[in-house]
C-alpha cells in the first residue's frame, strides 16, 4: 500500500482586494507591496461568509477531482 497526497485543491472567499487598495488603506505604493510580499490580489472572506463554508468549498472541489 502506497500512502501520499492523491490530489489537492483550493478555495478562496468571496471578496477580493487589489494591492492598489491595500497599499492605498497603509500608505505603501502598490509595487512595494507586490515586491515585498510577492502577491498582486488576495481574497479574504466576506461577511457573510466563515472559513468554514470557504474550507467545505475546497472540499467539494477535491471530491468533484477525486469521486
């Protein structure tokens, strides 16, 4: 018996928010954030929505890839 990761999958929340309005709500240029952290957009959650129902997302995803 083999064991190991079969197959992965992902989720993100419902709002996503730009380095331009980031950078804008912490007084950097967008381009520092991006060189700094090396992302361009991040989604978080929105306020209707618990990680919860974001990690049950990634679930039925990878159960969709794997049966």
């Amino acid at each position: 018996m083999s064991l190991g990761i079969q197959a992965i999958s992902h989720a993100f929340g419902g709002s996503r928010i730009d380095n331009s309005e980031y950078a804008a709500r912490f007084g950097f240029e967008p381009a520092f954030v991006r060189d700094k952290l090396g992302i361009a957009t991040r989604y978080v959650a929105t306020a209707d929505e618990a990680t919860s129902d974001i990690a049950a997302a990634a679930v039925a995803a990878l159960l969709e890839k794997t049966g």
